[in-house]
C-alpha cells in the first residue's frame, strides 16, 4: 500500500496546475471527437468527464504502481508532487500505447453512433466536456474537489448547457448528486443508455452484466442497461450480487493500493464468471481493472453498437 | 496512551457526518465489505463513538482502503451510513495533514 497523502498531493496538484489528474494536457486526452461526425447544435451536451480517456493512462500508472507496491521504491513516490505536472504527465502520455487509447476512443464513438441511432438530440463541444474530480472527492480531498467542481459548473452554465448525457457512473453521479450541493448550479443528468431507442432486432446472445456501484446502488438504475438489452433480444445471466447489492470491482483502491484492487477484483471477477457468459461492465473504471486481472470483458456500448452494425 | 475527545463525534459534522453515534456496533458493515479485513469500518466507528481521534489518526492511511462501494451504507440496520463516515473521516485527515 501506498501513502494515501503522497497520492492525494500527487493528483490534487495535477487537477490544481493542468484540470487533468495525471497532468496530461486534455486536449492530448480528448481526441476521439476528431475521427467522429458530430452535431454541433442539440439539446443536450454530450459530456464524456473524460473518463474513458484516461483508462489507458490508468491502465500504464497503475502497472508501475504495482510493480513498487511495497518495496523500498515506494517511497520515492513522495517526491513525485513536487515534479512539473505537464512533465510527467507527457511522460505518462507518451509511454501510454496509442492501441489502447485508440480502443477506448472506439467505446466513445460507439456511444455517439447509440445516441444518433436513438434519434437523440445531443451535441459535442470538447472544450466544455472537463474531467468531473469525483476521484478528489473519493480520496477525501474536498477542498480541491469543490474548487474543481465550481470551475467546471461556471464553464458549462456559462456557455448555456443546461442539459447532459453522461457516459460513465462517476460523472454521471458527480453532477447529478454532487454538483447542484456544491456548486449550486443543476443539471437535468442523463445517462447515455437511457436514452437508447433502437429498433428491436432479433439477436440469440446471453451476456453476464457486472453492475457497477454508482449505477446500481448510489443512482439505483441498473434495471435501465438490463432492460436495453432485454429489448434488443440480449439476455442476462443472474449474477450473485447485483443492483443495489452489487459487488465493487475493486477498481477505486488502484491508485493507493493495486494489491488491494486485485485481491477485491478477483473475488468480483469469480463471481463474474460463474455465470458461464461474456462480461459486460458499464464503467471504465470497472472495465479497466477487470481487463487487468485477464477478464475478457466488454463494454456495453460495444454490444449495443454491434446491433447497430448488424 | 490514547486520548479521548468526548466532542469528537460532534466534531465531525464538520466534514460531513454525524450519525456515528447511531451505530451499534452489530458489525452488519464489517461482514458485507468486500475487503474483508480486520472488523472495517465498525472499529472505526467505534473509535468515533469514544472519542478516539488520535487512534484514527495514527492508523489513518487504513481509510483509504475503503473503496467507498457504499455496501455497508445500503445494509446498515440503523442507518448510521458508514460509508460516508469514513469518507468523513478522510476529509479529516487530508485536513489535518494539511495543517500539519
């Protein structure tokens, strides 16, 4: 286990210098609008939080994280606050394979296909899409988070957004539950799933679905990706705990611990597959450190999107 | 020697909650956490109960074991809401690192 303080200053100092917690300027993070034909004008901001941009950061962080985890190594860790954010942070980007980054603009995209094919009236800004902060707010560091948070809010309400879709159960829960506390100002928060209207198609394919904790239990809306799937002829699997008892997938103890995040993954991930069903998750966070511990698991975007191409 | 702060669960309402006081103790929380380790969070909350700040304190780099999957928060037959007890308690101790 890492020092939680060395990790807190590490990410606080990043979102304080850059907006970006690994200190990766966004417009390097924020690229899959680019290949992608998107509405300018809509009723709703198209807003990502950044997200599923930052799994494949994640996913390179993490592995040197526990490649240190409790050895003498560690300790350096720190010294890393007091290094230029944007240095490290372009490090980080530039040892990041472009595969992965490329795999996750994918599961963007496929999301903006979903919402066209669902006739919903959305549009795309990337200059307001921002990284929410929850992770702050998860480590306890609220005076960043709430500093953060007011930045992001006067940037969207000052441009007029008054309505979001939302593509992550973080971000989703960040500005649906915490922002209107904190800052003040309310959006109408929409996760992208349901605004899913695809013709029905008859498909013969079983999927075990892997809640996440924000979905199923802090926002209770696990039924809703249930229930697009039900309508596209996709069935899935009973799972041991699920909804509002879901179990975490080890995901958020990452950053402090990555043995922590696997000893509690694997118990998910065995749970996961007993069901005999490809894994599907709805979270990159939980995508990301299931993937790590060698599940073979999908995101739902791309099971919703192959029925698109069908 | 571990000093108590009979204020301390009034204390933090500062950093968001005070139903710690609700708790008692049946360890509901400690069996559904999935990481399974050393009666977490129901120790903690105890030390809330008898004032023991400076015991959280010490072991403070245990709360961020909490994955804030908020399991014990939807089980919790007072609703004493640990998980957000303990992510009280995290804003406590960035605070006070902070101060220090």
């Amino acid at each position: 286990m890492y020092r939680p303080r060395d990790i807190i200053e590490t990410i606080a100092g990043n979102l304080r210098r850059t907006r970006n917690p690994f200190g990766i300027p966004n417009t390097l993070v924020n690229r899959w609008w680019k290949d992608a034909d998107l509405p300018k004008n809509g009723e709703a901001l198209l807003f990502t939080g950044l997200m599923y941009q930052f799994v494949p950061y994640i996913e390179t962080a993490t592995g040197y994280l526990a490649k240190f985890e409790d050895t003498p190594w560690a300790e350096y860790l720190r010294y890393a606050r007091w290094a230029p954010s944007t240095l490290s942070g372009l490090g980080l980007a530039l040892i990041t394979p472009g595969r992965d980054k490329r795999k996750f603009n994918r599961t963007l995209q496929n999301i903006a296909r979903i919402l066209t094919a669902s006739r919903a009236s959305f549009y795309y800004r990337p200059e307001l899409d921002q990284y929410s902060g929850v992770l702050l707010y998860d480590l306890g560091d609220q005076k960043t988070f709430e500093n953060h948070a007011h930045w992001v809010a006067r940037r969207l309400t000052s441009a007029g957004v008054k309505k979001l879709i939302t593509v992550d159960p973080h971000t989703t829960y960040a500005l649906k539950e915490l922002y209107p506390k904190i800052t003040g100002a309310h959006f109408e928060v929409t996760p992208y799933f349901e605004k899913i209207r695809i013709p029905a198609r008859k498909t013969d394919r079983t999927v075990t679905l892997h809640d996440p904790c924000f979905y199923g239990r802090y926002l209770g809306l696990s039924d809703v990706p249930a229930r697009a799937l039900a309508a596209l002829g996709i069935q899935c699997r009973k799972v041991e705990q699920s909804g509002a008892f879901t179990h975490c997938c080890g995901g958020p103890a990452e950053s402090i611990s990555p043995k922590l995040a696997g000893e509690v993954g694997g118990r998910r991930l065995a749970q996961l597959s007993a069901p005999g069903a490809p894994i599907v998750a709805m979270c990159p966070i939980c995508l990301g450190n299931l993937r790590k511990l060698g599940a073979d698991v999908e995101d739902l975007s791309s099971i919703l999107a192959e029925n698109l191409a069908a | 020697m571990t000093a108590l702060n009979p204020d301390f669960a009034e204390e933090m309402m500062k950093y968001g909650e005070d139903t710690a006081l609700a708790c008692f103790n049946c360890g509901t929380c400690s069996a559904i956490c999935p990481l399974l380790h050393d009666h977490f969070p129901r120790k903690l909350i105890r030390y809330i109960q008898i004032g023991a700040k400076d015991r959280i304190l010490e072991n403070a780099a245990e709360l961020w074991k909490c994955l804030h999957c908020g399991l014990c928060t939807q089980t919790c037959p007072r609703e004493a809401n640990p998980g957000e007890i303990i992510l009280s308690l995290k804003r406590m101790a960035v605070e006070n690192w902070r101060k220090s």
